[in-house]
C-alpha cells in the first residue's frame, strides 16, 4: 500500500488534476509514481520541466534511458529499474543483456560506456569526481556539454528514485529482480 496515495484526476485538486491530465497526453498514463508526486504540485512540475528540457539536450533518447536505468540501479529504486527496464526493452529495443550492462554501467560503446561510469561515478560519489575518472570520461569523448546534462540527469532520476523510496507508491510496471552491481548476480525482487 502506497504511503502517499495516488491521485486521479477525479480525487486531485485543479491543479493537481491539470497536470496529470497533461502527464496523460504526454505518456498515454498516469504512472503512479506521477500520480503521488502530484500532491506536491511544484515538485512535479519542476520534475517534469527538468525532464523535458533535458529531452532537448546533446545526449540521445538511448543514452537518457540508459542513465534513468543506471541511477535508478545505483539508488535501488524497484520501481524505476522496473520502468525503465520497460521502456528500455519495449520502446528502444536494447535486449536484456545490454539492459543488465547498463545496470552495470556497461555498454558495448566506449563513449556510452564512459557516459554511464562517469554518471555511476557522480551518483557513488554524491557529486565528487576525482581527476582521473573525470579525465578517462574525456578521454572517451565526453564533452563539457554532456558531462552537465549527466549530473542532471543524475539529480533528475535521483528525484524520482528517492520520493518512489518515500511514497511507495504501487508498482504499476512488471517488477524486475534486484542485482548486485558489484557482484554481477541477480537477486529475487523484494
């Protein structure tokens, strides 16, 4: 049972309801962990502003998904590991083994790759980089530009990851076995 309830349209104030109303025609659903966050009207709004200014940014679709999957990992979020497994599978067709590397920050391309460990980097870190992993990130052709759009997209799914922690809101997508990142190993989900 979610902490914080789920709101709907019909039990939200206007303008809770206008903006999962909005989140509707974006997404085609009211995810639930959007349906909790709009009690805080503010919170979700600066959320999903966040989110679609960094659509507009150098990083593709794949390497955003990419990044909400790792932080989500790194963070032990069930619910945004199970979403973004989702929608990296069903929406960008990355194949379980490449979803499980990104878990791992792993990727079959070096500058993917580079962007996923810096990004594990900031998120292990709480922001502090040393000088070595910043300079293999570089070396790897990761620019200025993205390495701001990263820690972005870092406080972005770490926003989500640590109010799904909170709220507990019902986990509305097919949950996804937790992993050991370390280890490599699989482990039933909670």
């Amino acid at each position: 049972m979610p902490r914080i309830p789920q709101l709907t349209p019909d039990t939200a104030a206007p303008d809770q309801g206008e903006l999962l109303e909005a989140t509707r025609k974006q997404l085609g659903r009211i995810p639930n962990l959007y349906a909790s966050l709009a009690h805080g009207p503010a919170a979700l709004r600066g959320y999903l502003a966040l989110r679609d200014s960094l659509t507009g940014g150098v990083l593709g679709e794949r390497l955003r998904e990419q990044l909400a999957l790792l932080v989500a990992q790194e963070n032990n979020c069930l619910y945004c590991v199970s979403a973004h497994t989702l929608r990296g599978g069903r929406l960008l067709k990355m194949t379980e083994d490449e979803l499980l590397a990104t878990r791992r920050a792993e990727d079959a391309d070096p500058h993917a790759r580079a962007v996923l460990q810096i990004a594990a980097d900031v998120v292990r870190g709480r922001g502090r980089v040393d000088e070595n992993q910043l300079a293999l990130a570089r070396k790897a052709g990761v620019t200025d530009e993205e390495l701001a759009e990263i820690v972005a997209h870092v406080a972005l799914n770490t926003l989500s990851n640590y109010f799904n922690h909170v709220a507990e809101p019902d986990l509305d997508f097919p949950a996804v076995a937790s992993m050991d990142v370390t280890a490599g190993d699989a482990e039933a989900a909670r």
